[in-house]
C-alpha cells in the first residue's frame, strides 16, 4: 500500500529523508538528521493530524558511537506508524529540541537528557522528571556503561530552592501531594489558589520511579520480562505484557495459535472492566458519593474473583507470555465464567442506572475540568481522556491485534470533554467489554494455547500497541542478542495523559481538583518506569521556579 | 439551676454522643450492604485517640491547645440549657442560650483549622464559616419559632397542649433540614471533605486534642438532634408528665433520635458531596422555608 | 429522586457482602496461585527452578560438600515459573496466601542436599540425586549398570571428558593395529 504519509513528508522535506525501511507492514522507519526532526515532527503531528506515541534513545556507543532516538508517530484512522530515527554522535551529545514546536515531546527529552546525557538544546524546561533531585548530574543511568550494582554518591548539596512565581504573593499555596487521600499514589502537585479557585498548578513526578527498562535490559530473559511489565502498574499489568509480548513475536514473525488470542482478549477486557469499575468507585469517593465506591467495588469484587478463578490470581495474572498464554480455560470454568459475567452485566447495568441519574453527583461532575479537542490533539492524550473530548482513537480498531479484528464492538466517544463526558465514556466502555468477553469466551476456538517462538533475530527494532484501560499502551523493543532485549521502552497512557492535567485545573476549584485529576484515570506507576530509585534523602524537594514556569502550559 | 439534672445531662450526653455516631455508621454501612462497625465503635476511637501523644502543628500558636478543650466545653455546655430524659431543664429560659453556643462552637470548630497554619486547615476553616453563616439563621429562624409556639423560652418537656399545625409542622420540618446540615457528613461535610481536603479543619490534629474535638462534635450534633423532642411533647396536654424522669419523654427522645440518625444516614449513603455553590443554594432553601414557619405562627390565627 | 431510590432498592436488597473474616474466609477458586511448597524427598538439585525465577526468590548455593537451594517467600510472585519447570513435581504451588508474619525467618525456607566426588578425581560436582537419577536413566542404554558403566558415570564432566578421549585413542589404536 502506498505510504502517503512518507510520501506527503518527502514531498515537503526534499533531501531530509536519508532513507526509508518498511521494518514490517504498517511499520515504516525513516531516516532523518537530528537537525530535521523537530520541523518534520511539528509537520506531521499539525498538518498531517498525526500522533505522538512514543520517542525513545538507546545508547549504541558500543558498537556505533552513536546513540539513536526515534520518535514513532501514530496515524490511528490509517493504522500506520512512523518511526523518525536520527543519531547523536559520541562526543557530541545534544539535538535539537522539539519540545518548542510540538509539546509534546517534552517529557520524553527530559528523559532523555537525564538517563542519557543527551541535551534537547532549546528545551524550555529541561529539568529532572523522573530521577531525584538529589542524583547526580552526571551520572545516566540508561547508558550501557552504567552499573546497577550499588547506590551512586548521592549529592548532598541538593536542597531546595522554591522559586515562586512574580504574583506569587497574591495567592496561598495548597501542596496536593505527594501523599494525599485522593490520590493512591504519591505525586505532588502544588496548587496556587485564590480562594477555592486554582490560579496555577505545578507538577513533580518521579517519586514511583523503579528503573524497570534497565532491570529488563540487565538481568531479565525474553522470557521473563512479561513478569516485570506485568508490575509495571497494578491494574493494567496485563495491558503492558501483551504490548511487550506483541513487540517481540512481531520482530520474531510469529503469530501465536487461535485460542491463544482469543483468550487474550478475554484477558484483557476483563481487566478492563474491572480497571473502569474500580475508577468508577473512585471518582465517586472523590466527590463524596461514598456509596458508589462501596457499590462499584462490591461488583468489582466479581471480575476480581472471575480472573482468580480463570489465572490464579485476582491481578497480575500471569497469563500472557511469549508463545501464547500460560493456562488453558477449561469447559467448566469457561461456563461458569459466562454465567459469572452475566451477573456482573446485570449488576452493573442496574448500578450505573442508578448512578447516573443521581442528581448530586451529576452536578459534580458537569462541565468541571474541561479539556477541549484541539487541546487534546496538540498535547496527542489518548484513551477515554481524548475521546470524551472528542478524538476518536482506539488501537484495538485502528491497529487491530489479537482477536480484535475478528469481534465486534463500538468506541465511545463524547465531545463535551468534562468530567461527566470522562465518565460516561468509561462507563460505556464497561459495556462494551463485557460484550467482547462473552464473545471471547462464547467463541473459543479449539488448539493449542501456546507454541514456541522457534528464534528472534538480534537488533530488530518492533512496537506493540495495546488499547488498555486509560489509552494506548505502546512499547518499543529493540531485540538484543543472548535471549535479551536491548532496549524496552514502555511509554504508559497516562505518561501522555498526565501533561494536560494543568491546563485542566486552571481555573477550577480546589474542591473540584482531585475529580479533575482523577478523571485522567492517573496510574502514577505506569508513568514513571524508567532507571533506577534511589534511597529517600529525607530531605523535602519541591520544583525551582524554571519548572513552574514551565507548566504555565 | 438544678445541679442534679445538669449533671445527669451532662454525663448522658457524653455517653450516648458517640454511641449515636456510631449509630449512624452502622445505618449507613447497612446501605451500601456492609455490615460497618460495631456501634461502640465511636467510643473505641476515642478511647484510641486518648491513648496517642499530642503532636502541635510546627508554628501553630497556642490556640491549637486551647481550641479543642473550648469546643468540647461549648458543645457539653448546650446541654445545661436543654432537658434530656426528665421533664425540667437545668436552668430557665435556656432557649436563647442554646442557640448562641451552636452558633459559637461552629466558629470555634472553624477557628482551630485556621489556627493550625495548614493551608487545607485554613481553607476547611473558611468553607465551616461560609457555610454556618449561611445554616445558622435557619436554625435561629426554626428554634425561634419553636420558642414563640411554646410561649417561652425554656427549653424544656412541660406539655402545654399545643395544638397540631401547619406552623409548628413547617417549622419542624425547617429545623430537621438545618440540623441535617450541621452533622458535618456527606452531602454536607464541605468543611471537612476528606477526598478533597484531607480532613480540613480537623487535618493537623491528633490524639487527645483531635479526640476533645471529635466528641465535641458528636456532642454538638447530639445536642441539635435533641430538639426535635420538644416540637412532640408540647403537643401533650397541660399536666400530663409529671416532674424528674419520664418514660413518655424518653420514649420521644429516643424516637426523635432514631429519625434524625435515619435521615442523616440516608443522606450521607444516596448523594454525593456538595460543593460551596450547590450548598449555599440548599441553605437559602431551608432559610427561606423557617422564615415562612415563623411568619405563619403570626399569621394563621390560634397557632399560639 | 429516581436515582436515589434505585441506590436506595440497591442497598437494601442486596445483602451484605461483608465476611467476617478471619473466622469466615472467602472460598478460593481450584487453582490459586498460593505459596510455592518444597517437596524435600522429590528434589533432585537440578537448579531450574532457580535459574527459571524471574524474581530471584529461589537461590542455590553451591558449597563443597552441599547443595543448598533457598527460597525466599518475600521476593515470590507465586507467578509459578519453577512449578513448570520441575522436572520431579518437587515444587508446587499451594494456595496458601495469608503469609504475613513479623518474623522474617519464617518466609525463609531451605533444602539441602548431599553433593558426591568425582571418583576420578575427588572433586565434588553434583548432587547425589542428581547423579542417581542420571545412572537410572542411562542405565538402560548403556544395557544395565555394570561396572564399567558405574566407574563412568561417577566422573565429573571434566573426567568424564578425558576418558571419553582415551576411549576414542584406544579405539583408533585398535583400528590401526587392524589394518
């Protein structure tokens, strides 16, 4: 199929593509200069309507000199993706930044300057995201040479400097975070409020950072990296070991047996359902509808005891792995998991029924927190976030994967792009799940559920996308020799998602803030993978006035 | 002032605040198909808070020690102007009394958040003074109503034969709805809203001064719930309670007790929180409905 | 209102989900993912199941005389790589998962076997089992456990290497004496 998006960028870029490769169907590489990368980025993401979804850098000074960084950008409504790769020599470790012209890469640079040493020159606020302030600067821990084998010299300079904006004095600021009760994971967001209402907000991530890629790179197998990303998050465990297993039987050309799929759908969407009952329940507890919490979670319970019956487990599953899945679903069980989702669809029709016609808490959740579509594509959010602001993006229909392209199912989307939008958005994809595990389950074909992968050639670069609960999960693998991968690159929905938080609270008021970050479906762990966590220093750090500048987004 | 009965009062109201709490916990939880505590659990907490050492807030001045002994006292203190389980009250013409000491101790509540220095403390304590500004007239409006229709300003159990009317009705009604209010618990909790403000007022206290606080509370709330009682017994006829403990008005007291728990619980299990906007709006409600109930006692003729 | 009184149907008519527990405990489905159990007479000291954890809970320590496999249950995900791995069902997951405790030392579990000396040349390369099953196994091909089978099957890799040398030389001695 012509690849009119290389196409339109050759025709717009002469002599900035030195070379194209069709790594696999859908998937094309082009080769650019680091100087070229931020206008073609800029290009494709306005102009062409494209999607950021991931951008990573992996050291090859090794073997090349070089380090390489690939942006991969995603049209959904064509199922293509793009990977736009550019190197930056040894010895000369900077690119230029492409943050200024689409902001969304920002996070990713940051990264990359803080793991890699790699500078995004022109960056404008190119400050620790993930590592403590306390590690040192020149230390980065995602380049080959680096060790994971003791705590580094911490510095102990490291105190904090809180520089306050210039009209600072007018308002108090109220710290959410890192540990509040709203939120189930620590992050620390520091509101200036006047009154109740939020005049700025700032944001420091990081603190659930646990260096996953390089334990994966270091001392993990093919084999057994599924159990790590399993424990990337704790409710889409499972969305992060299918995007990973899917990378790697793609650079191998595999395709695991029919029922291996079938029932990976069924994996999946369960723990769709019960990641959406338990946001639900959450959100709920957020604006004070206790009971929803208590309800939803009681018909949560049910999917919980559902996936113990099926995997062995209420969570962390264990059941997607290279080849296939671990456990078979027998007759039995299959029936009585039928029967038992069948029961979940009734409770949970006649509970959310309830719910949404509950006066209160619609009142709570209308119009707050708005996120409108143009700000939504600009910043290339994903999962219910954008479609309740009306971009309809979903990877299970755009990029079809597993038994996907095989069953039938709708994608909610709103256009209203406030909380209750977030909401009802969620709670259709409820719906829309448990139809497609009954249909997984109805319609299991016969054979084997696993098969080995005969070999997976060293150095091919491969992604997955998986549609979890909070949007497109989306993992870039480079296979390594010796059954290791070489790098692995988990970039979490929320990771995309967190960004527009402050341009969501703007404006809002405090009592209306732990909805309205809620509503993004936080998983602070999804987002923070990267390197290694070192020992709290005890010492209180908070964000210098270049990183509140910074988030005036 | 009858000594024996202030002290009766007064230990009755420390004992069964929290056991009413607890109360209200277990209702609740029967809602959302919990089982919930045990209704002695409020005592439990307590008894746990009192074990804990006392921690001030870093650059918190004195009031933070003060403030929570004064809320307690304020709360203990209503129930001197109020009977319980006997007939009298401790002393005369108590009426006005009551409701200066339930407008004082919601200041006072609001005032220890701001004294603890802690931005959620001091914007849980602005949220409590918004709000009792806005709450506190209807219970002035509705208690006042009630004190013209009885003809005086005791707050005791003499039955005085009042006849059954839409003023007394509308009133009580008003009166039910302002207390709802005041129990500082779902939809109304907008001063303490745990998921938005860790708690607010209450946030930088703990072990005996958060427990001095929580049974004042509890007491207050208990103290308000008590009022319901009068609007039943001045309806029995002239002379027909005797003098010290009556079974009759404990009968109404634990009646009027029971239905003030049951709508708090309702009300805390099927909605969610309001928000400073949606309340104000539902307490101008309720203000606007008292101040028809104390016109109507002027206007409908014989109401007195 | 209508929301109201279907929340209010709901929490009435459901029950209560509340179990008492630890008096009353939630039924488990057949196969949970509990605590992994060592078969101590079943455990031969292969090592896999070390060599398969992706978590490092199991461990093995190879001392002179011992082979000592630890098993730590704070690091075990229960995700039940080393059950598949077991060539003798010697580990296997239980469901058993209430294993908080204060003590550490009660989540720490260990196996130890005997290691053997190579007959050649003294030094100690396996675990007796090991070597016990591997005899039974190529007992048969070998056609029966003979002495000169037993002598071989007692060296270590090392040895076992250089005889298998000596026996090529001498075959090919022998060849040429035939020819």
């Amino acid at each position: 199929m012509k690849n009119e998006i290389v196409d339109a960028l050759s025709e717009r870029f002469p002599g900035s593509i030195r070379g194209v490769t069709e790594l696999r169907e859908n998937l094309t590489l082009l080769e650019l200069g680091k100087e070229d990368v931020p206008r073609v980025v800029e290009y494709a993401l306005g102009s062409l309507g494209g999607t950021h979804m991931t951008m990573a850098g992996t050291d090859y000074t090794a073997s090349l000199d070089q380090y390489v960084i690939d942006h991969v950008l995603g049209w959904y409504d064509r199922g293509l993706l793009l990977v736009l790769r550019t190197r930056v020599q040894k010895g000369d470790e900077s690119f230029p930044s492409v943050t200024p012209l689409a902001p969304c890469a920002d996070w990713y640079e940051r990264e990359v300057k803080e793991s890699l040493g790699l500078t995004p020159v022109g960056h404008p606020n190119p400050r620790k995201l993930l590592l403590s302030d306390d590690w040192p600067d020149d230390l980065f821990p995602m380049r080959k040479g680096f060790k994971n084998e003791a705590p580094p010299p911490l510095r102990r300079d490291a105190g904090f400097t809180f520089n306050a904006p210039e009209d600072a004095g007018m308002f108090n600021i109220v710290p959410y975070g890192p540990y509040h009760f709203a939120i189930h994971e620590p992050i620390y967001f520091r509101f200036h409020v006047d009154g109740e209402r939020i005049a700025s907000v700032d944001l420091r991530a990081g603190f659930n950072h646990r260096g996953l890629e390089k334990i994966a790179e270091t001392r993990m197998t093919y084999e057994t990296v599924p159990f790590i990303a399993e424990r990337v998050c704790g409710i889409c465990g499972s969305v992060h070991a299918e995007a990973y297993t899917q990378a790697l039987e793609r650079a191998a050309g595999f395709e695991p047996p029919e029922r291996a799929k079938w029932i990976r759908v069924a994996i999946l969407e369960m723990e769709r359902i019960h990641s959406h009952l338990l946001w639900l329940g959450v959100a709920s507890h957020m604006v004070g509808f206790d009971s929803g919490l208590m309800q939803f979670w009681r018909v949560r319970d049910r999917i919980m005891f559902l996936a113990e019956l099926l995997t062995g487990n209420r969570k962390q599953y264990g059941m997607i792995v290279p080849g296939g899945v671990r456990r078979d679903i027998r007759e039995d069980k299959r029936e009585t998991a039928l029967r038992e989702v069948s029961t979940i669809l009734r409770e949970y029709e006649e509970l959310f029924d309830a719910a949404l016609r509950l006066g209160t808490l619609k009142a709570r959740l209308e119009g707050v927190g708005p996120l409108s579509e143009a700000d939504a594509r600009r910043l290339s959010v994903t999962g219910p976030l954008a479609r309740a602001s009306g971009v309809s993006m979903d990877a299970r229909r755009d990029y079809p994967y597993e038994a996907y392209g095989q069953l039938e199912f709708e994608t909610p989307v709103r256009g209203e792009g406030d909380v209750l939008a977030r909401t009802i958005v969620r709670a259709y994809d409820t719906f829309e799940s448990i139809k497609l595990v009954k249909q997984a389950l109805e319609n299991l074909p016969g054979g084997p559920v696993h098969a080995p992968i005969e070999y997976i050639p060293p150095d091919v670069t491969s992604m997955g996308l998986v549609e979890g609960p909070r949007g497109t999960d989306v993992h870039y693998l480079i296979t390594g020799g010796e059954d290791t991968v070489y790098r692995w690159r988990v970039r979490a929905p929320t990771y995309a998602n967190l960004p527009a938080a402050p341009l969501m609270l703007r404006g809002q008021t405090l009592a209306d803030a732990s909805v309205i970050i809620g509503s993004i479906d936080p998983c602070i762990s999804c987002a923070e993978r990267v390197i290694v966590v070192d020992e709290a220093s005890g010492r209180q750090r908070l964000v210098s006035g270049d990183e509140l500048r910074g988030w005036r987004a | 002032m009858n000594v024996a009965i202030l002290a009766l009062n007064v230990v009755l109201a420390i004992i069964a605040a929290p056991l009413i709490d607890g109360l209200r916990r277990v209702i609740t939880a029967r809602l959302q198909n919990r089982a919930g505590p045990p209704v002695t659990q409020s005592w439990h907490d307590i008894a746990k808070l009192l074990r804990k050492e006392t921690i001030p807030p870093e650059g918190a001045g004195f009031l933070v020690s003060v403030l929570p002994a004064l809320t307690l006292t304020l709360s203990i203190a209503m129930f001197a102007t109020i009977s319980t389980v006997t007939t009298q009250s401790p002393i005369e013409g108590g009426g006005i009394v009551f409701i200066e000491l339930a407008i004082l101790s919601a200041f006072v509540f609001a005032a220890a958040g701001s004294a603890s220095r802690n931005p959620y403390g001091v914007v849980g304590g602005s949220r409590e003074v918004i709000l009792a500004t806005l709450v506190e007239p209807s219970i002035i409006v509705s208690l006042t109503t009630l004190i013209v229709l009885r003809g005086s300003t005791t707050l005791d159990d003499a039955p005085i034969g009042l006849g059954f009317g839409v003023p007394l009705l509308v009133a009580a009604v008003a009166y039910l709805l302002s207390v709802l209010a005041e129990g500082g618990r779902i939809p109304f909790d907008v001063a303490e809203a745990e998921s938005e403000l860790s708690g607010g007022p209450l946030m930088e206290y703990g072990g005996p001064p958060l427990a001095a606080m929580k049974l004042g509370l509890y007491v207050r709330s208990l103290a308000l719930f008590s009022i319901p009682k009068f609007f039943l017994t001045a309806l029995l006829p002239p002379g027909s309670l005797g003098e010290g403990l009556s079974v009759t008005v404990i009968a109404l007291y634990l009646a009027s007790l029971l239905l003030c728990i049951i709508l708090v619980s309702l009300a805390e299990s099927l909605s969610a929180r309001f928000r400073l906007v949606e309340a104000s709006r539902f307490y101008a409600a309720v203000l606007a409905l008292s101040l028809v109930a104390l016109v109507l006692v002027y206007a409908v003729p014989g109401a007195r | 209102m209508s929301g109201i009184l279907k929340l209010l149907k709901i929490g009435v008519t459901k029950g209560r989900v509340t179990r008492r527990y630890p008096a009353e405990r939630t039924p488990t489905p057949e196969g949970l993912r509990g605590r992994p159990v060592l078969d101590f007479d079943a455990c031969i000291g292969c090592g896999g199941c070390a060599t398969a954890c992706p978590a490092n809970a199991l461990t093995v320590e190879e001392g002179e005389k011992t082979w000592t496999l630890r098993l730590f249950y704070g690091r075990c995900l229960m995700c039940g790589l080393c059950e598949e791995v077991c060539p003798k069902d010697a580990i296997r997951l239980s469901d058993e998962y209430e294993l908080a405790t204060t003590n550490r030392e009660d989540l720490e579990v260990e196996l130890q076997l005997l290691r053997v000396a190579c007959s050649g040349c003294g030094k100690y390369f396996t675990t007796r089992r090991v070597l016990e099953e591997t005899a039974v196994e190529y007992s048969e091909l070998a056609g029966g456990y003979s002495d000169d089978f037993r002598d071989v099957i007692t060296l270590c890799p090392d040895c076992r290497r250089r005889k298998w040398g000596e026996t090529i030389a001498d075959a090919y001695r022998e060849a040429r004496y035939e020819s």
